[in-house]
C-alpha cells in the first residue's frame, strides 16, 4: 500500500509566485464591482501579489458599466449616509472614500452624472452642488424671483424638491431647472431655472402660465418638463423658447398611480408610472410607456391627431433595459451588459414628495420613511436593498456614474 500524502498546504498550493494566474482571472472575472475588486487584493499580501502583477502583466476581464449607487441614509438617524452597489448584490460598501465628503444631516434631493449630488442644509437655508469624489462645491441659490407677481416684487427663499442639470456643474454654459415649493398661493409648487453665475433662480412661466411640475431632465439639448397629464414642455433656457408635446393620454394612470418619471433611454423617451394601492402603501408595480407619433388615421372626436400628434404607447417588456428611477435624475442601462442582472426597475423612497408639509411643517418630525425602496422585475417588487430606520433630514438618492 502507498504511503498516505501529506496534505495540501497553503505553500504548496500557492507555490512561490503566489495564487495560480487562471484561479485568480477567474474570480476577477466573477466580481463585477470595481470596489469590490479593490478590496479583493487587500485580503493578504499573497492575492495583493497576484493581483498586481496581474494587472500588469496579462489582460484582466473588463468590470462592466457603473451603476447608479443608492445613497440611503444610515440606521442610526446621526446625519450620515451608506452607499449601496448593485453590482455588489445590493450591499453597502461601507467606509467608503467619499462618505465624509457628504456633511452630516444634509439632504440629498437630486443627482447628475459624475457623482454630483444636490444638497440641502435646514439650518442654513441654503444649498450646494457636490461632486462626491472630489469634494468639489458649487453654491446654488435659496431664493426665487417670480416675474411680474404683485407681491412678490423681490426674490423670496423656496425649497427646491428635485433639480436637473444641463451640463456639468463645472462648465461655463451649465444651467438648472428645479422643481421647488414656494408659500406662495395659489400653486406653491413652481418651476425654476438657474444658470451658473446668476444670484437666484426665476420661476418660469410657459406659454399656458405657471404650472404643477410632475418630473424634469435634460433630453436632446432641452429641458423636458413632465406635466400631471402626461404632457410634456420642452424647454430651451438660452432662447426662453417653449415646445409643447401633447400626448393621447395612456390607459391605466388611475388613481392608484403615485409618481410619474421621465427617462431617456436609446435616443427615445419613456415614462415610467408607479402605482400604490394607496398613499400609505408601498410600491405595487409599474408600468412604462414610450413616446411615438401617432399614425395620420382619421381623427378621433376626443383626441384629434391634429391637437394631439404624440402617444404614450404601453410597453408589454422593458425589452432588455434596466432603469433606475427618481425625480430629474432617471436613467437607463442595457442589461446585456451586466452579467447576472435581469432587466427591471429600480426605485427608491420618495413616496412624501407630494405632502405639503415635508417642507412646511415642524421639523421635529420624521418626515422621511425611506422603506419602499427595491427593484420591479417579472411583475413583482423585490426588497432587495438593506433596510434603513425612518430619517428626519434626508430621503435616498442616486448616485450617478
């Protein structure tokens, strides 16, 4: 009988140049993550080797695409944040780099593309444009003029609820809408531009005069503002220019849809409507439409094609896409991209946007649940990010890649 091995040791099965070149491009290849790739080779000293010399030495498989990040405010309610990663199996990539940059007790109420967030500080009254990573600030102004207002001859301070930007906060033509609250009847809701350079916002007022804003973004060189009825104003701030889009009205938007969002996606434009059985209840499902022409068929009494030229055609699949939703910052990605994720519809909290009094009512409250948040996939809403304890200074956010 053969004498028994002795068994495997790490040595042995490390040999001198470290882990084996294919165990190792394997894992690579499995962690989607840059972060997590990152930490992988700060396990011990042998994987930091591997790595390394990996890395410059033979070609690594590619990390797809980043995603947007979910900024969720932490448990403890102490004004700090966590960031979670859904390439990371929707975990939170705790002490991250940035998460100092973002001071305590601010609220996030928008994003654009880079790793800006747009804050709110409740004790000074006023705001600022943060690049994450950086640390980077621009100042954005607290106050609003509202033209030719028999009252309110001077700018007054508003509250800005969600904001979209044209162009990177660092370049020179970079200009803002915002959707903002106003105690100032008989909206108290307004839309606001901003440009880089200007002391404060001014509301603006369309062709129809002022209206109640659903969502903003910034969409083929315009600003695109959704209206509750499904139409949409496209904006041109240098030429004060408006277009206005009427759509034959989607069935289904009945009284158990909550929020409506504007998305680009594929040089096209989608709007995404969530539903809630009631206001108090979570998430239900989506549904989501594209904009097309109608076809030149004879006219419909109640809808003309004439006074209503565009449609909101429902569609039966996200055909590939995944989305990620919220107000002035939605976005949408190939799935054929990322490996292991299924096509869906991400979300977060923002179910108090509508309440008057999240903005106007004592601040001892928590006016923030941050608990609907997840994904919408297949018919069905998954919980797929960690939970969180109510919040009193901030609701989730994304950040953008």
């Amino acid at each position: 009988m053969a004498a028994p091995q002795p068994p495997l040791t790490p040595t042995k099965f490390l040999g001198d140049d470290g882990f084996p070149d294919d165990l190792v491009l394997l894992i690579l290849g499995r962690i989607p993550c840059k972060d997590d790739r990152g930490n992988m080779s700060l396990v011990c000293k042998a994987w930091h080797d591997s790595i390394d010399r990996l890395i410059k030495t033979k070609p690594v498989p590619p990390t797809p695409p980043t995603l947007p990040w979910l900024v969720l405010p932490a448990p403890n309610s102490d004004g700090s944040f966590r960031f979670v990663c859904i390439l990371s199996g929707s975990r939170a990539h705790h002490e991250h780099r940035f998460s100092s940059n973002i001071p305590l007790g601010a609220r996030c109420f928008g994003s654009y593309d880079g790793g800006w967030l747009f804050l709110a500080f409740r004790d000074r009254h006023d705001y600022q444009l943060l690049d994450i990573r950086s640390g980077d600030i621009h100042s954005v102004p607290g106050k609003m003029l509202i033209p030719d207002h028999p009252q309110h001859r001077h700018p007054i301070r508003m509250i800005i609820e969600s904001a979209t930007l044209s162009a990177s906060p660092d370049e020179e033509n970079c200009a803002a809408v915002f959707v903002v609250r106003a105690p100032v009847p008989p909206n108290y809701r307004y839309l606001a531009t901003w440009q880089k350079g200007w002391r404060c916002a001014v509301a603006i007022r369309s062709p129809d005069g002022f209206f109640i804003p659903d969502d903003v973004l910034y969409h083929d060189e315009s600003f695109h503002v959704l209206r509750g009825d499904a139409d949409v104003l496209m904006y041109k701030p240098d030429s004060e220019d408006w277009e206005k889009r009427r759509f034959f009205h989607p069935g289904g938007l009945d009284e158990q849809a909550r929020s409506q969002y504007l998305v680009p996606s594929r040089g096209g434009l989608l709007l995404v409507v969530r539903f809630s059985p009631s206001p108090d209840q979570p998430t239900s499902m989506f549904k989501v439409f594209r904009a097309t022409t109608r076809p030149q068929t004879p006219d419909d009494a109640d809808f003309p094609v004439a006074e209503f030229p565009w449609a909101w055609s429902e569609m039966d699949t996200l055909d590939g896409r995944i989305l990620f939703v919220g107000y002035g910052c939605s976005r949408s990605y190939d799935a054929d991209q990322y490996p292991g994720i299924e096509a869906g519809i991400y979300f977060f909290d923002d179910g108090e946007s509508n309440d008057e009094g999240v903005f106007f009512r004592d601040h001892n409250v928590t006016p923030y649940p941050c608990s609907d948040n997840g994904k919408y996939s297949g018919g069905h809403v998954q919980s797929c990010f960690p939970t969180t304890d109510p919040s009193d200074y901030s609701p989730p956010a994304w950040l953008l890649p």
